[in-house]
C-alpha cells in the first residue's frame, strides 16, 4: 500500500511538471497558459476515472485497444496544434529547448517498472526495456540540457540522439506494454500480464505520461528540424570568438525568452552559472 501511495505521489508530481511544461510551450499568454493548464488537468482527471472505472481493463472494459487509442490521441492533438496553429509555434519557439530537454528528468520514475517487475507484479521484456530505458533517458536528460544552454548549436548532434534514444524508448515501451496484454494484439504469453497497467495509478504512466513525453520529444525534432534550423542560421552561427558561441541556446528564435514568465528567471540563472 505504502509503495502504490508513494509511486501516486511521483506520479502526480511528474505530471504537474509536464503540464507547466506544455502550458508554456503551447501558449504565449498567461490567459492562453492558464487555459492550457486547466484542459490539461482535465485530461489528469479523466485518465484517472478511466482508472478508477476499469474502463480500459480486458476483463471489464476495452481492453489493450482503448489503451492505445488514451496514448494515441493525445499526442496526435498536440502534434497536430504544434504544425497547425501560429500561435502555438510561436509559444514552442519562445521556450529555451534546454527547458524542453530537461523536463525528461522525470523519466527517472521508470525505476518504478523495475521494482513492479522485482515483484512478479509486470512481465518480461516490457517492464526492464520500458523502465531502464526511462531511467537512462532521464538521468542523460539534465546533462544534455546544460550541454544544450553551454553549447548551443555546437551540442545540436547530441540533442538529436539523445532525443531519438528517448522517443525510440517511448514507442518501444508503449509496443510491449500491448503485445503483453491479453486482447488481439497480444505476442508474450507470459505470466504476469501488463494488464496492471490499466489501473490505478499505474494507468496514469500510459495514458499521461507517455503521451505527454512523446509530445515533448516531438517538439524538440521540430525545434531541430531542417525548416527551422535554416530560419535560424544567423543565430546559430554566432561570430567564433563571440561569448554568445558558447551561450547561444538551439533554436531560439526572436521572440527569445521576453514571453516567458517564470521560466526568465531560470534563463538568467542559467546564462549566470555558465559564463
């Protein structure tokens, strides 16, 4: 009990920094934020009846099909609002990318997969491939961001793998997770199955989380794209012996950082710790 009590907690706390994160990359006012954050508490609440109600349990609901389609369709809306709305790519260009990269931290939480797999409660290979891989990319995660902020276009190789690595890791994970649940889909016939993850609060991880991630590691590809990397040549040329060549965050754009509220202070204290 105390364990399900504890792993609510890191659950909750992941998710309340993935919607300040998104709320921030998808809006540029604070009205447009607060908005932001409120439809994306609903969406918290909603996987979280889901849970409660076994609505997605094989026995009683849908069953691994309805679980794809909880992670599926969140991350096609927020994908489909990043390459569609003017607004939104303006918002997604004005957050520094080493903010987007760092939020990955709270992958580390995918220990939790470990220790329900240590405890014959989720099946091989879905809980060792879905909870070390989480936990390399969310330690990697600070280490990048900063080589990101210190570097700038000169660290945009590694963001790329990393985030690849970390994308790569999702969409196996969310693979397993279904060709181990008992439904049409299902290829490991082992025992347990990874049906647990469609109740509480382990629905919380595939259903907001995974989506939430992958959103976030969508965004960064767009940020690294060849579109926008072209738009922002100069920037990301600065002169060699200029400060600026070892400051310059990838992919900023105009709009800098003169949008972003709260997260200007962390600007100035990180520009601070690397001069």
């Amino acid at each position: 009990m105390l364990f399900e009590i504890l792993s609510t907690i890191g659950e909750t706390a992941s998710a309340a920094l993935v919607v300040a994160t998104l709320s921030h990359a998808l809006a540029t006012t604070a009205t447009r934020r607060i908005l932001l954050a409120a439809l994306l508490t609903v969406w918290f609440a909603s996987v979280v009846l889901l849970g409660a109600t076994l609505a997605l349990d094989y026995r009683v609901g849908i069953g691994a099909p309805g679980l794809g389609a909880a992670t599926a369709i969140p991350v096609a809306l927020i994908c489909f609002a990043f390459f569609t709305a003017p607004t939104v790519r303006a918002a997604l260009f004005a957050i520094p990318l080493p903010v987007l990269v760092a939020a990955n931290a709270a992958r580390v939480l995918g220990v939790l997969f470990l220790l329900l797999y240590a405890s014959n409660q989720l099946p091989p290979p879905f809980a060792p491939a879905a909870g070390w891989g989480d936990i390399f990319v969310g330690l990697a995660a600070p280490p990048v961001a900063w080589l990101a902020w210190r570097y700038g276009a000169r660290a945009r190789g590694l963001v790329w793998t990393w985030n690849l690595v970390g994308l790569v890791d999702l969409i196996d994970a969310v693979g397993l997770g279904a060709t181990s649940s008992p439904g049409p889909l299902q290829i490991f016939t082992v025992s347990p199955d990874s049906s647990l993850m469609t109740t509480l609060p382990w629905i919380l991880i595939p259903c907001f989380l995974v989506p939430s991630f992958l959103a976030l590691h969508v965004a960064i590809f767009y940020r690294l794209s060849g579109a926008s990397a072209s738009a922002l040549a100069s920037r990301d040329r600065p002169a060699l012996n200029s400060p600026a060549s070892v400051r310059k965050p990838i992919g900023d754009s105009t709009l800098g950082v003169r949008s972003l509220g709260f997260l200007r202070a962390l600007y100035r204290t990180l520009e601070h710790l690397s001069a």
